[in-house]
C-alpha cells in the first residue's frame, strides 16, 4: 500500500510541474528596439545636438504598409530609438523601413533600414529575435557597448 501511494504521489507531481504557471513571470518587453545616432560624415558632430536636424522633421515609415513605425528621441542623449510591438511586425520579415528627413514638404532618405528575424514565443514570453540588420544609403558603424547604430549623413 505503502509503494502504491508513493508511486500515485510521484505521478501527480510530476504531472503538476508540466504545466507553466506564469501568472508570477514578468515579461520584459515585446518590441523591437534599435537605437540610432545621426552623426556628420565629416565632423562625427551629432546632427540634431548642432541643430543640422529637428527630431520634428524626422519620419520612420515601414514602406511595406506606408505606416509610420512609433520612435523616441532622448533629448539627453540625442539618440533616435525605434519602439515597435512585436505585434505590429510580421514574423521572419520587417524589412524596407525608410527613416526620411522631411523639410519643407521635400523628403530626404537618411538611410534605408533592412531587418530580418523572427517572433520567439517562450513558456510565458513573446520577444522579437533580430537575426541581420542591414542600413543602405549612408555609411554607418555600430557601436557594441551602447547598442546604438551611428549613422553618417554628408
């Protein structure tokens, strides 16, 4: 009786831990995030901090949709950060985003912005894994430390 009642009681446990409890879990973020520094080709000066380019005048456009993506510019830092829920992003391709400066009804394309990846679905979680970044029309370098593509603009 004694085995029978131990084996019942390893079999209910171990049932129970199968299933994922995640009213405790916490997810951290569900949106595709990259940073950019729009910086002189020449000086390396940052644009918007020597009033080269107004963040008003600044359009992010997913050219797949003509949408206009969500952005934040830190006034503090003056980086330029697309913010985008992963749920508003197709799986495997969000390619053709158009960053564009826009000055007097005439548009300027800073660069052009190419991602690939794919929406990751965990026990609890939804998050966005960026398998390339690809960014054409200007030179550009990404700095590791900070995360943040600077991009140089002549």
């Amino acid at each position: 009786m004694k085995k029978f009642l131990l084996i019942n009681t390893l079999i209910v446990l171990l049932f129970q831990s199968c299933k994922t409890d995640c009213s405790a879990v916490s997810c951290v973020s569900n949106n595709l995030i990259l940073s950019f520094e729009l910086l002189d080709a020449n000086t390396d000066e940052n644009l918007v901090e020597n009033g080269s380019i107004t963040v008003d005048n600044i359009k992010i456009i997913n050219n797949q949709n003509n949408a206009a993506l969500n952005f934040d510019f830190n006034t503090n830092t003056n980086i330029l950060t697309i913010n985008e829920d992963i749920n508003n992003i197709s799986n495997v391709d969000v390619s053709n985003i158009q960053i564009e400066l826009d000055i007097n009804s005439l548009s300027k394309n800073l660069f052009q912005l190419n991602i690939s990846g794919e929406k990751s679905i965990s026990d609890c979680c939804e998050s966005f894994l960026t398998n390339d970044v690809k960014i054409t029309g200007n030179d550009f370098t990404f700095d590791t430390d900070l995360g943040i593509y600077k991009i140089h603009i002549p």
